[in-house]
C-alpha cells in the first residue's frame, strides 16, 4: 500500500515537472498538443531516472556467524551498506565519528532488520591515536573480521587539519584507512577468506599524486584535494592487492555512482541555498538514493564469483575501467612508503 503511494507520487511529481518545463519553454508550436508533449516528456524522465537509478544487487549470500566492519556508518552509502549486512545475519560494526548519529542509526537498523548484533565504536578516521584505540579494543575483543568496508569519506572541505597535521581530504579518506587497514591485517587474514572493500569514487580520475606537496602546504584546491585523495584510495588497492597475495584476503575499489547523501556538507558557493534548489530536480533524476548507491559496495563485500578477485575496480555491480593511473606500480609503491613513514611514527 506504501509503495503504491510512493510509486504514484512519483508519477505525479514527473508529469508534474513535465507540464511546469512544457509550460515554460513551449514555443507555441504544439500548444494544441501539450497533454501529448506532457506525456511523452513523462515517460521520457521516467526512462532517465530508472536508467541513473542504479542495479541493486540480487546475491542471496548470507553473513550468520561473520562479522563486518564499516567505517563512516551512520548516514548515507555507510548506513545503507551495514543495514544490509545486518539483513543478511552479520555481526556488523559501525565505526563512526559520532556517537550519537551512530546510536540512532544502530537503533534504526536493529529495528527494520531484527538483527540485535549491530554494535557502535569510536572512530576518529581523522586522528591517528583514535585509529590505533579502536583497532586495540577490536583486535582484543572481537574474534573475527570477514569483512572490512573502508567507506567514510570527506569531500570537498574548506583547508583543513587532521589532529596529526595532514591535510584533511588526504588525511581521512587515505592516510586514516590505511592505517586502520594495516593494523586490521593479521584478523583478516586469520579470517580468510576475507574481503577489504574500499570506498573510491569516478573522481579519481581527475586525481594527480602531487607527490612534492602531498599535504596541499603550498597550494589548496578542494576538488583537487578530493580526487588525489581518491586516486590515494586506488594506488592503496594496487599496492595491498600485491602485498596479500596468497592469504586469501583480497581488496577491491569502487565507484558507488552519483549518490544523494550529505557528503557535499562542506561545499560552500555564492548560495548555500539557492544552489541546493537548483541541484534538487538534477538529483531526483541523475542521482541514485543511497540503498542504491550501496549496492556496488554490497556486490563487491559478498558476490561469491569475486571470492579470489583482487586489485579491481566496480561501479553499478560489475567490473568498470579505473584510470590508467592508479594502474602505476611506481606511485602506488612510492604511496605506501610515504603513508607507512607517516603512519608509524604517530
Ligand atoms: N555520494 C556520492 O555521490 C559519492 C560518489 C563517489 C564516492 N563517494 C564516497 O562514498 C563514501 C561514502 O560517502 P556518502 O556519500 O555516504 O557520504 P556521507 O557524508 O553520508 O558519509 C560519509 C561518512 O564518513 C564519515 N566520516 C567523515 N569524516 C570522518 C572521520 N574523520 N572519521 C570517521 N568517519 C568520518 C561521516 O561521518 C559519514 O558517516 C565516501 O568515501 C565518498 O567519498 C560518494
């Protein structure tokens, strides 16, 4: 009954649209013919929005007795990821920044799921003794890792500092994930067969490793920061598929697709407001909700064909090309130097 509301609301809100475009740019030349132009401008951006909307993944394969760690899992891609893994019967651990948005959204997945195994840690993806606290109190306490989801994200961030002065971008979506990764190692491969999912985006593809200022100490550009940090995300795939060859752990990348989350929380232009208004209709038709925009990360953390498959790239549920740079052994080699000599001595 509620989805046939939300289905018809739908049809509504697109032949709505259609007639208010129709309305304001309509030349005269079919004014007798609007109701057909409203119709065929209708299944036009339905066809638009069923096409952006994404594939959701349809693997039955179950998580009882595994456990799963997300990061960043209390809003968006997260959120969605780790209310499917606990569908599935996993034990599923959400490292979050904030406590309290983490609580509210165990509470919401506990209760849609039924599944009580759902736990909130601490996480401070930008501090390196926060990392190094909660991988302490997992690596003593909990028994398993099958899965590790590296999925929280900053993007486009006004000049900022991690606690441990790197620059934010680089520092939370690269620098914070490796380290959590390296020292997650030994419970992963104790588990194997295991997975280590990262979270890239088709953004670093626009990225270039500015090695000689990794940290944007001379220059600082948003955008730029955001899609080196992506680009860090894969040359670390490339770098750790070589280094867990052989243990059974495989680690894989992926572009979750254009996704309506809060991510773009810090991304400030002339107006804040004036500008979500005029993103809105792009996002209803070029966006995917966040269910959608996690069924890349659900595919790539379970589909039982991928159980040997390491150092790849997925977008919309299946393998996609990633940039001829994070394909570069030297950078992803000369990338885990850099991030091994900052990790270890902080
Ligand atoms: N939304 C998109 O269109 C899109 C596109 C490509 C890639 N991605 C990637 O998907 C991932 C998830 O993003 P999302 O769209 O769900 O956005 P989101 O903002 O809803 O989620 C990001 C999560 O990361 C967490 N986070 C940020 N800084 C952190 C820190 N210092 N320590 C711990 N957690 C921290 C946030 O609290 C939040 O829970 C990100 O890595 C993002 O780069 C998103």
């Amino acid at each position: 009954m509620a989805l046939n509301l939300s289905i018809m609301l739908q049809l509504l809100w697109h032949c709505c649209f259609s007639f208010l475009l129709i309305y304001i740019f309509h030349t005269g030349s079919y004014s007798g013919h609007w109701i057909i132009a409203t119709f065929g401008l209708t299944v036009i951006l339905i066809l638009i929005r069923l096409h952006f909307a994404g594939p959701t993944y349809k693997g039955l394969e179950r998580l009882d007795g595994k456990t799963v760690l997300i990061t960043g899992a209390n809003t968006g891609i997260g959120k969605e990821t780790a209310k499917e893994m606990a569908r599935r019967g996993g034990r599923v651990i959400m490292a979050c920044r904030d406590l309290d948005k983490a609580n509210q959204a165990k509470d919401e997945i506990i209760k849609e799921t039924e599944n009580h195994k759902i736990f909130v840690h601490k996480l401070d993806l930008a501090s390196f003794k926060s990392i190094r606290e909660f991988c302490k109190n997992f690596n003593e306490t909990e028994e398993r890792l099958d899965i590790l989801i590296n999925n929280a994200g900053i993007m486009m961030c006004p000049k900022l500092k991690t606690e441990d002065g790197l620059e934010m971008q680089i520092g939370v979506n690269h620098f914070g994930h490796f380290l959590l990764t390296n020292l997650l190692l030994d419970k992963l491969k104790q588990c194997s067969p295991s997975r280590i999912v990262i979270v890239s985006s088709l953004m670093h593809m626009f990225g270039q490793m500015n090695f000689d200022d990794l940290n944007s100490e001379r220059s600082y550009g948003a955008v730029r920061a955001y899609s080196q940090s992506k680009l860090a995300n894969m040359l670390h795939v490339r770098a750790l598929m070589k280094r867990l060859e052989g243990t059974g752990v495989t680690v894989n990348g992926l572009h979750p697709g254009s996704v309506d989350t809060e991510l773009l929380r810090h991304f400030k232009i002339f107006s804040w407001t004036i500008f979500k208004i005029l993103l809105k209709p792009i996002k209803i038709y070029f966006f995917k909700n966040a269910f959608k925009g996690a069924q890349t990360t659900i595919y790539a953390a379970l589909d039982s064909s991928l159980e040997t498959v390491s150092g790849k790239y997925f977008s919309d549920c299946k393998p996609a090309s990633a940039s001829k740079l994070s394909f570069n052994d030297e950078d992803a080699e000369r990338l885990w130097q850099i991030s091994e000599k900052i990790t270890q001595g902080r």
